[in-house]
C-alpha cells in the first residue's frame, strides 16, 4: 500500500472552532495542530481518510491542490472514509453555488455512520458543525449510510464505531498487501496519546477514548500496524516493530 498524507498545515483553533493557519506572525492563542488527511493507495482503490477543511485557493479547493501536488487527480478517489463530522473532518467535502452543496468527488462512494449525522444534527449549538454541510450529507446519492458498530466495506477496509469523541465516531483499517494500516481519527490524533493516559473532557466519552487508545496501542505492537495521526504536526505516520515504535513521515 502507499500511504500519502496531505499536509494542508498547521492551525491554531479557538474556541469558536475557527482555524487560522499558523505563519510567523501569528498572535493568536488556541489549540494547535495539522490538518492532514490520507490517501491510501491499494490495488483495488484510491482511498481518501475524511475531507479536511474547506478552504479554497483561488477558486480551487484546497484538497484538489494537495492531492495534485501528490501526482494525484480528485477524480482518481474511489472511496472516502469519514470518521465524523467535526468540519475540520467533513468541510473538504465541498462548497454551495446557488445554495446547492457542489461535491469535490462526486464519482467517490463516501462512507458515513447514519447515526452521526442524527447526532450532529441535534448539536444545535455547537461551532463544531457545519450544519449546511450536515443536513445535505444523507441526500448525496454517492453516500453510503453505515449503521452497524462494526464491519467491512470490502474485503480490505473495515471500520468499528469507537464512540469517543463523538457519539458515533469510527475508526477504519485497511489490510492488503500483508499490511495493515490503521485510522483513529480523533479517538488517536496524535502519537503523544499514546503515551498520555487521559480522559479529554473534551471528548463526548473520553475515558472510552483513552481505553481504546490503550488496546489499539497493544494490538498495534502486536501486529506491526501502520498509525495515521491526522492532527500530528511532526509525525503523519507511525509503525510498530517489536513493542518499539518507529516513526517514518
């Protein structure tokens, strides 16, 4: 498998969920981390890991500009897996013209828990949400609605409701070529949680986090997994060897 991580920066948000990309002049205070989504590459698919912010340059979405810089045209993306709907997850998807949500892939098959898009929709409050976004997803006809807590979506890509910091988010692996890589999302966005035995109230159920954080790490040494970090801003991608953990960017 080739693995691609699509560094769209690194970003600071405050606690209004609005994200300003860190320059040498930033002022702002706030919570930092990446943006990356990931590309996953087997013999059968082009898999895109959630759709990152929404951004656009000069009239073309940020996303086509990462995957373009990475020999990689949108229109190559077979599946995208998305593991909630947080925007800095599912903003990427695409934009309004006319008051009509504009897909970046539309020929993609786009995988999402049923049961987070009622969640999120009932977070009335919340900045998190783009609720535009939200209230379209179940009308795309390219949509998958996922509505059990664990399965495959082909014999390489299985997915598992993790329940941690949202409701209904999932986590995803992928296994071919006698590889196996594994998405925590934000259940795992960085490698120091692993080392961090911490329930975030930030979290929707934090301690659920934090011990599956803990089994993914044993099952990782265990079997030599491939870990993507999608808000690490150094390490991308971690693997195990041997109860040490190697990290490759």
């Amino acid at each position: 498998m080739e693995i691609i991580a699509l560094q769209e920066g690194n970003y600071i948000a405050n606690s209004q969920k609005e994200f300003q990309l860190i320059t040498e002049n930033t002022t702002e205070k706030g919570l930092k981390m990446a943006i990356q989504p990931f590309v996953i590459i087997t013999e059968n698919d082009v898999i895109l890991l959630d759709f990152g912010l929404g951004f656009v340059n000069n009239g073309v979405p940020f996303i086509y500009e990462m995957l373009q810089k990475n020999n990689i045209e949108p229109q190559q993306i077979t599946k995208v897996l998305v593991s909630h709907l947080h925007k800095d997850h599912i903003e990427g998807i695409g934009y309004f013209e006319n008051g009509n949500l504009v897909q970046n892939f539309p020929n993609a098959t786009i995988y999402i828990q049923e049961r987070e898009i009622d969640f999120a929709l009932e977070q009335i409050d919340n900045p998190s949400y783009v609720f535009e976004i939200v209230k379209e997803l179940k009308k795309l006809p390219n949509v998958e609605l996922l509505n059990s807590n664990s399965g495959n979506i082909t014999d390489e890509i299985f997915y598992e409701v993790s329940a941690g910091h949202t409701k209904f988010h999932q986590v995803f692996w992928i296994k071919a070529d006698n590889e196996i890589v594994f998405y925590g999302a934000d259940d795992l966005p960085q490698k120091i949680y692993w080392s961090m035995s911490v329930a975030y109230k930030t979290d929707f159920d934090g301690k659920r986090a934090m011990e599956s954080r803990k089994k993914w790490e044993q099952q990782a040494k265990d079997e030599n997994w491939k870990v993507l970090f999608y808000h690490d801003m150094k390490t991308p991608v971690a693997t195990f060897f041997e109860e040490k953990m190697k990290y490759v960017s």
